[in-house]
C-alpha cells in the first residue's frame, strides 16, 4: 500500500506538471499518448484504491487553471472533458454501459437495452485545438472565452472576433436561434497555414511552434488583437449548451445554418459496431485531411437520452473519445550521435536499425537530453522501443532489458561541441547541455545571424532565411560584423540577385549602421537576454564599455544581499549568462569588430554604479543625491498611436524606453501620456475618455530636451 501510495503522488505531480506546461504555457513537453497512459494508470491506482484519491488528482478535475494576464470568465455551464477510449472492448464497454443506464432510467426497458443497435450516436472527428465557448445573444457575439479550468475560462473575445470563419452576427438558418447561445467548438490551425506560419516565425527569427495545436493556442491568449488577427486560425462549432430539441446531429446543422462553421466528417450510426466502422474510416482518411485530430468522439444523438445519462464527476456519460494508439516498434540502437541546434543545444539522436513505424521507415529518434538516456537506462547496442510521439517526431520510448546483449556502450556526454570545438556547458537547473560557441558555431551561426538582423534587433530589412543560407554558402558572412562589408559586386555572385535587388539590401545594411545599445545587446543573442532584458539592462549600464567591464560574480552577490537598484528582474541565470558572454574573447571580438565596420549606438551615463549604491529601499531623491543619472522619463508608461511625423512607432518606441519609459499597446488608467500622430483612431478617444495627456511627437523630443516630462 505505501507503494501505491508514493506511485500515486508521484503521478498526480507528474501530471499536474504537464497539464500545466500543456495548457498555460502552451509548451507541451510529452507526447500526448505518454500523458495518456499515465493518467489511465492513475485512475486504475484509485479505482483499486480509493482513499488514494485527493481532492488535487487530475481525475478529479477538468483543466488548469486559466493564466492571469487575460480577464477570468465563469462559464454558465461548465466545459467538461470526455472519458478516452483505446481499444475496441473500450467502445464496446461504452455502447454496454450507456444500455444499462438508460435502463435504469427507465428510458428502456430490458427488450430495448439488449438491442446492440438500439442507440443512435453521432459520430465527430477530435480536432486537436483549443476549446472554447461563443456567447451570442439575440444573435450577437457578445463573449468568448476558452475552457480554463472547466469553470471559469480566460476572455479571448477581443481575439476570437479576429477569426474570419467566426460570424459576428448568427445568420437566421431555416430554425430561429434561441436568445442566448452559447457555442461550444475548437480553434484550430491548419497544417498548410501551420507550416507558412513557422517559416515567417523562422525567417525573422523568432521562435518556432511545436505543432498547430500549440501555435494556435498561443495565437488566441495574446493581448494584442492585432497580432492574433496576422495569425491563420480556424473555428469548428462541436455543441451548444442549449438543448435544440431534435439531436445532436441535427443541431451541427442548426449550427451551420446559422453560419458557424462545422465539419462535415459526421456520421449518424448505430451501436458499438457503427462507432468501430467510423473509426476505421477515420484512420484511413487521417492523413488527408487538412489540420489535426487525434481522434473521434462518440455522443448519444438523443438529447432527451443525454439529459437521462447525465454526468459523473469529471464528464459526461452519453460522449467518449476514441483516441488514436501511439505506434510502437522494437529495434536495435546501432549509435547515439550528437546533433547540435540553433540555439546551441546538444541533442541526443539515436541511430536505429531501420524499422517501419506510423506508416514511415524510422532510422533516426530522438533521445531529448543526457538525463532521459539515464533514466530509460538507454544503451548503444540495446534493443529499444521506438514510438512516433504525437504520430509525428520518432523518439526512443524505453529499452528492453531482457534483450540486451552480453556487452553495450554507456553514453557520456561530451565536453566539446563535435561542430566547432567550443566549450560545452550545462547549467545547474537545466536538462539540456550547450555549446558556447555561438557565431563561431556553424551550426548555430545561421539562426545567430537571422536573430541579429531581425526587426526588434538590429533590423536589416529584407535579409530572410534563403538570403542567409546563401551568404553563408559564398562564405561572405561569417558574424554580424560581414553584413556591413558586402559590396554590390559581391551580392550580385548569388543566385537570383539583381541589381536593384542588390542595392536595396546595401541600403537596408547602410540604415542598419545606426542602431541603438539595447538592439545591439538583444540582437548578440546572449543566453536568457531578451529584448525588454536587453533594453533594461541598456538603460542600467549606459553603454557597451561598462557591460563588458562589469564583473557579475561582484554585481551577484550584491544583488543577493539586496544592495542593488534598477536591475529589478535581472536574476542569477542572467548575470551567470553576462559573465560567461562577455569573459569569451571571441564574443568581445565580434562587438569589437562592429565597431570598425561603423556600426554605433548612442551610450549615455550609467543609471548606476556599483561603489555608490544607496541602501535597499532607496527613492528616487537618495539616488540623485549619490550622482546617479535618472532618466528623464522613469517610470511613465507611454501608447503610441497614429503615424507620427519623422519616426517610425519602433523607432519611438526605442526613443521613450532609451530615456527610461515605458510602452504599452493599450491605453489604461495608468497611461501616463498617448503620444499620437495622425489617424489616432480608436486610442485617442480612449486617452480622452481617460483624461489621458495626449502629445505629439514635438513635444516628446522638447520634453527629452529639457530633461524632465512635461
């Protein structure tokens, strides 16, 4: 019993953790399928043990809880999850249990129940999205929010009204809608519209999606509309919340009448074997179809039947899903080689003695990190269990041991990059191992170079990832430094390059000379520095000079013992990740090379310094008073909006976060001031309501002149 009860904790925290990075931070770490089979073995360790269960069990709950940056909404029906189903008995068991239960309550009577056929279901593919619930009244969308925790979910209206297929007014339909109505369906992206997405995220380099489901889901919680409106996404309509009176099947045409957008893969069938035929049909027509499932669900067509059934604690007992079965093979790990990634990653792959897996031929998997080969007690030489996790990545589930031959190979990590020969690290509090080459790394050196001419970096318009590749190629750029030395003659050597082509580039490089510290240091692409960190840090050391020259071991300890301003935010990973970048000569030497190319950035005093830091609770007057430099706009939050008449909205941007500022997309109470150019829309009438001070682009550059705001 105490066995169980340690394997119990252990998966109701194992779980928990991935629910959690599944659906808040929309970064999934297991395929579902491992999920899966966890859960289900905690839910036959509680049905054998039921004083196992505890109120915090995910069998005891729907979702996780919704982030806190979107608006919580409480659902007027809660949004339950399905029960899975596997295997063929499972169905079967399913269609058997329903029987019973509409027996019992008296729906049927025993001649009916034992009928195979007597219940009619509707059979419906299992996007694999996010759900989420449409509130229309009087036919008007009024609210949108996703699942949540099946309580209370997050408000997206401001996103979902961005979604074209999504009707912002119901249609009439040959049935008049009800008053209210809520919806009940999936946002989803399509695979074509995935794959478009990943390459845009890649060629200005930014990050990638897992898959559509994780890309969808992240397009949806953003706070700014405008940008949800750039990304592809898709709705079905699965259910209301409102009994139509004339079955499920019949209320997704209601649905579609209405002008939501449903899927017409359904079918109506009859019993168990109905359900099993749909499957079928389904797995072979899987591939074909364009966006993701993970398999179908089975609902009681009846809604009168549905009401009879009710719900158990966590879902309903008239629907199930019938999940897709991950694919697993055995073979023989011939090697494990090191892959290295554009961020420098090292990654374990397993190099496998051809074997057919999920209608492919798998000869290469991943092994994730040096701590998963340790825990799956991973051997060259081994007989391995190989799965298509999420039917998509092959991976190494688990070795045989009771295959395993007289003599195998152990793995060791190496300390050395196998690309470039840098020094391989691996922090205290991660799983993965590195290289530090950075630009000196071929591997790494063509995502370094996207990421330094990228947008929110040093900006270098037009240079994509099919320029790159040929500029590495032609051995014309090897770091940032080779853009500001390409000549039109060079440029016109490669493929596809014209004249006007050619030119255009040089002038986006020329632009590019001009750039300021806080791009600079983003786009350097220094471990756990991001942007706003780099604008930060910008803002706190005043110049290049004084972040090389900083010893952040000293500056660590001092933050530790609460000796420090300004640098609220910047933690021991970054200081630790400072320390390591700007103590490699070679990264030195690539500041150091900019610089003679002609590259500048404006530098300003340091906001601090480490030998006259006041105590911990010091204002703004004690930091004047030690001769610290405040800048002249700390602390005020400004919204652009309009077209200004000289800068660009980045460039402005750039300008108020420079001396101190703050920018925000939207307008709120804590809005210092609107800086507006014409056509200011909908902000500027928000500010006024607000009583918001509204500036111009003038009056900024007067206000930075005399140092101080207005």
């Amino acid at each position: 019993m105490s066995a169980a009860r340690q394997r119990a904790q252990w998966l109701r925290e194992t779980l928990a953790r991935w629910s959690y990075q599944y659906h808040t931070l929309d970064e999934p770490s297991v395929p579902d399928a491992q999920y899966d089979q966890a859960y289900r073995e905690l839910q036959a360790l509680e049905a054998e043990h039921p004083d196992l269960i505890t109120p915090d069990s995910p069998t005891q709950r729907v979702g996780e809880k919704p982030v806190e940056f979107l608006k919580q909404v409480p659902h007027a029906t809660p949004m339950l999850s399905l029960g899975n189903g596997f295997e063929d008995q499972d169905i079967e068991q399913f269609d058997a249990r329903v029987r019973d239960w509409l027996l019992k309550a008296g729906v049927l009577n025993a001649a009916q129940a034992a009928d195979p056929l007597v219940v009619l279901y509707c059979a419906e593919l299992k996007y694999d999205g996010l759900a989420v619930t449409l509130r229309y009244e009087n036919g008007l969308l009024v609210q949108a929010a996703t699942r949540g925790d099946g309580s209370t979910g997050e408000d997206v209206t401001h996103n979902v009204r961005t979604i074209e297929v999504v009707p912002l007014r119901l249609l009439p339909g040959e049935r008049p809608h009800p008053e209210v109505l809520e919806v009940r369906g999936e946002v989803l992206m399509f695979n074509a519209d995935f794959e478009r997405l990943n390459q845009q995220q890649a060629e200005r380099g930014d990050k990638l999606f897992v898959n559509p489901r994780n890309a969808a889901a992240g397009s949806l919680r953003q706070l700014d509309p405008a940008l949800t409106a750039r990304r592809p996404l898709r709705f079905f309509a699965y259910g209301a919340n409102t009994k139509l009176g004339h079955g499920q099947f019949a209320m997704l045409d209601d649905l579609r009448g209405w002008g939501l957008p449903v899927s017409p893969r359904r079918a109506l069938v009859q019993g168990a074997a109905g359900l099993l035929d749909f499957y079928r049909q389904i797995q072979v027509e899987r591939k074909r179809l364009p966006f993701e499932i993970d398999g179908v669900v089975y609902k009681v067509n009846n809604e009168a039947w549905q009401d009879a059934l009710g719900f158990v604690a966590r879902a309903p007992r008239f629907a199930i899903a019938h999940k897709f079965p991950p694919q697993e093979v055995m073979t023989r790990l011939l090697d494990i080689e090191i892959q290295v990634g554009r961020t420098g990653a090292l990654t374990p792959v397993a190099r496998l003695d051809p074997v057919f897996v999920g209608g492919t031929t798998v000869s290469n998997a991943t092994l994730h990190n040096e701590d998963e080969i340790r825990r799956k007690d991973v051997h060259v030489g081994d007989m391995v269990v190989v799965r298509r996790a999420g039917d998509v990545i092959p991976e190494v589930v688990r070795a045989v041991a009771e295959f395993r031959p007289a003599q195998v190979t152990s793995f060791v990590m190496p300390t050395a990059c196998p690309v470039c020969g840098s020094e391989v690290v691996r922090e205290a509090n991660e799983a993965v191992a590195r290289c530090t080459g950075g630009f000196v790394c071929m591997a790494q050196r063509k995502q370094g170079l996207l990421h330094f001419a990228q947008r929110r970096a040093v900006m270098i318009d037009g240079l994509g990832e099919k320029l790159v590749d040929q500029l590495i190629e032609a051995n014309l750029v090897k770091a940032p430094a080779d853009f500001f030395t390409l000549s039109v003659e060079a440029l016109l050597r490669l493929e596809r390059m014209g004249q006007k082509s050619a030119e255009n580039l040089l002038a986006a490089i020329q632009a590019a000379r001009s750039t300021t510290l806080a791009r600079l240091v983003f786009g350097l692409g220094i471990r756990h520095v991001g942007e706003e960190t780099a604008r930060q840090l910008a803002l706190a050391f005043g110049s290049m000079k004084a972040l090389r020259e900083q010893d952040y071991t000293v500056l660590a300890q001092a933050k530790e013992a609460g000796q420090t301003q300004g640098l609220e935010g910047i933690g021991p990973e970054i200081l630790a990740s400072l320390q390591s970048y700007f103590s490699d000569p070679r990264q030195c030497k690539l500041i150091d090379d900019l610089r003679e190319v002609g590259v500048t950035w404006p530098e300003h005093e340091a906001r601090w310094k480490l030998e006259t830091l006041t105590q911990e609770n010091a204002d703004v007057d004690d930091l004047v008073q030690t001769g610290m430099a405040i800048p002249p706009l700390q602390g005020l939050s400004f919204v652009i909006t309009g077209t200004l008449p000289e800068l660009s909205r980045d460039q402005a941007a750039d300008l108020i976060r420079a001396h101190g500022g703050q920018v925000s997309s939207a307008v709120s109470k804590k809005t210092a001031y609107l800086l507006a150019g014409e056509a200011a829309g909908s902000k500027l009438a928000k500010a006024q309501e607000l009583g918001v001070k509204v500036i111009d682009e003038a009056a900024l550059r007067e206000m930075l002149a005399q140092g101080k705001p207005d």
